[in-house]
C-alpha cells in the first residue's frame, strides 16, 4: 500500500485547493464511492512509515511529497545527536515564553504580581504568590510526587502547584525533532546552496516554524488537561480551551485573600486625581466616594483612625523606632507586599493625608516642608518620584 500511498500524495499535492491530509489521501485509494473509513487506519499507519523513512513530510494542510533533495537533508537531520540535556533545555525555554503573560493576575479591577518557576526554571520572582508547574517533559525525567506536594500545600497558603501529565514521549520526539531541524537549517544557511536546496532549505524553515508552534501548543494543552493543587485541594483547570493566564486568574481568586489578608478593594479604586483632592476642599460635595468607601472623611474632617492612614502612621513609627528609612520607596515595598498588597496610588494618598493632618512632616533634597498648602510640598504626593 505504501507504493499507492505515495502516487495518491503525489497526485493531490498538484491540486492547491484540496488538503493533503489523510482522509483525503484515503478518499483517493477507496476503490468505489462510500466509506473511507474502512481504509483510513492502514492509511494512517502507512503515513507513519513514510514519515519515518523520509519519503514524505508534514505540510500545514497534512502532508506532503520530498523531493530528492529534502530527502537528503532528512538524512542529515536524522544524524544529529540529540542528548536529554538538550530537550530539557530547550523545553524550559519554551516554558519561559508559555508563562511569561501569566506573571500578573487581576483581582477585583487591581492587579497582582505572580512568581513563576517553570521545571525549577525561575521566569519571574516578583509576587508573593508562587506557581510551580511541572510539565511532562519534567516527568519524563523526575519525579514528581503529588500526593506529597497535596499534604505539603496545607501549610503553604502562597504556593500553587500546576502538574500536568506524565505523557511526555511524544512531545520530547518533537522536540528532538525540533532541535535538529534548526541545527541543519542553520548549518545550510552558512553555505553556497544549489537552487534545489535553497528550495528545500525555505520548506524546513516552514516545519521548524510549524514545530515551534506545535510544541508550544502541545505543553499549553499537558497543562490544561494537568491539575492544580492548592492547600490541600486538587482543581481541574476545566476548559481546554482557555487560556493559561485566565486559569491561574481563576484560581487566585482563592489564593489572593488568604495572602493578602489586610487587602481592601476599594484601595483599586484610588486615582492620581484623589492623591491631588487630598489638598483640596474636603467639604464638597463632589469629593470622590473613595474618600467616604474608605472612611478618609467623617463629618467633613479627615478620620486619622481611617485604616489606610492608621497602617500607614503605625508603619512609619515602627520604623522611626528601629531606626529604618521612611522614604516613599521604603514605604511603597512594605505596602505593596503582603500581608497588604496596596497599590502606589493607595500608599501615596494615605500619607498624603496624613501629611495634611500633620501627623507627619516632609522632607526632600534635605529640605522639610510641614504645611499642605505649600504648592511644593504637594507636589511631592502628587507627582511620581521614586
């Protein structure tokens, strides 16, 4: 059958409006209108011996016939020696690029930074709340215990575990694959090449692209089809469809409060313009409803005892005793963290009105400045500086 196989590929590959896939290849060879499917597992399978012995090669629509020419660079891809140091290497790097947009989670219209180690690849460090992921390619030459990380994740409100499944044969022959393929290309592009190997060369930087892709969208699938755990519970990412992002968005969701403990919502709400009305009439009735959500005001007063100036002013003191910076930026790194996971706006309007209750005073290029109404000293809430 492989001899029909290839005079069916052949013949479809000079018709550009039908797909050279395998039903189309079985459609060719049934010998009378009807069934295909008694025909398209032996198709198949013949396909897959083609494959292997580099008579045919995929195509973005299925498959397609290899001149001599390819043929030969199929040799040269063959013989090149790919180690598992390599496929792992190349797998963390794909992981990089596969959570890198996951860094960030929204919560309750505020944003929260997420540290990401991929097959113990660091891809950013920057949130209190950490994901593991282990992917198949990991399994595949570790052990990954998850009955042992479930009874771990108990006392661990911070750390989210994403595993995906052990399956991993098929994707580390596509990464091999992958390798190889861009180690030719790569070698062939540092040489004079006949017209039939320019040729043949341009098809294999159109599978390296189609590999690339291949793999990365292999590794998003493991996961969705893997399983988190956190404190204790094992959770089905539920939806091979959706995005990575949107799964670890979903289960934040959880994850956020329990670390956050001291976060307020309403904090999200806070504006560059509020920071200004802080130095404004606080008597009007335009006077943005963050001011009343978070208690800034009472009775047309500024309410020291309001949580945001009270943490904040408990916070400064603390400091002053231990003999520790109170800079805006010392300030800002205490706040964004947890337990509190405020955002700039919120740290700046708390001592902003803190500063017009002259609870404390500002200094800046060794200059101190205590009155509100000093346009200079506003300037220092209203403006961004480090």
């Amino acid at each position: 059958m492989a001899r029909q196989v290839l005079k069916a590929l052949y013949l479809l590959q000079q018709l550009d409006w039908i797909p050279n896939n395998k039903e189309n290849i079985a459609t060719v060879l049934y010998p009378q209108v009807g069934d295909t499917r008694t025909i398209d597992d032996d198709v198949e399978e013949v396909l897959d011996e083609l494959l292997d012995a580099s008579y045919i090669g995929r195509s973005d629509e299925g498959y397609r016939f290899l001149s001599q020419t390819e043929r030969g660079i199929e040799d040269e891809i063959a013989s090149i020696d790919v180690r598992a140091g390599d496929i792992r290497r190349n797998s963390k790097k794909t992981l990089r690029n596969l959570f890198e947009n996951a860094t960030t989670v929204g919560y309750k219209n505020d944003t929260f930074d997420v540290s990401i180690k991929a097959d113990g690849e660091t891809v950013s460090e920057t949130g209190e709340i950490t994901v593991e992921a282990y992917s198949p390619i990991y399994r595949l030459y570790e052990s990954v215990n998850e009955k042992a990380l479930k009874t771990q994740s108990f006392s661990e409100d911070a750390t989210i575990y994403w595993i995906a499944p052990e399956n991993g044969e098929e994707l580390r022959d596509d990464i091999e694959r992958l390798i190889q393929v861009r180690q030719v290309v790569k070698d062939k592009e540092r040489k004079q090449l006949s017209p039939e190997e320019k040729e043949a060369v341009q098809q294999k930087k159109k599978d390296l692209s189609r590999l690339e892709d291949d793999v990365q969208k292999a590794f998003r699938n493991a996961f969705r089809d893997g399983v988190l755990i956190y404190n204790g519970d094992e959770i089905d990412p539920e939806g091979s469809s959706k995005r990575l992002e949107t799964i670890l968005e979903s289960i934040t969701e959880n994850t956020i409060p329990r670390v956050y403990t001291k976060y307020e919502p309403e904090l999200a709400k806070i504006s560059d313009d509020d920071v200004e009305r802080a130095f404004g009439n606080l008597n009007s009735s335009s006077l943005p409803s963050v001011f009343r959500e978070l208690s800034l005001v009472v009775d047309e007063d500024i309410n020291p005892e309001a949580s945001l100036c009270q943490e904040i002013a408990d916070e400064i003191d603390d400091r002053l005793r231990r003999g520790k910076g109170t800079s805006g930026k010392d300030l800002r790194d205490v706040f964004e963290a947890a337990p509190y996971g405020w955002n700039r706006n919120a740290v700046r309007l708390g001592v902003a009105m803190l500063f017009r209750n002259s609870a404390v005073v500002a200094n800046y290029k060794e200059k101190v400045y205590a009155s509100y109404t000093d346009s200079q000293a506003q300037s220092l809430f209203t403006g961004i500086r480090k």
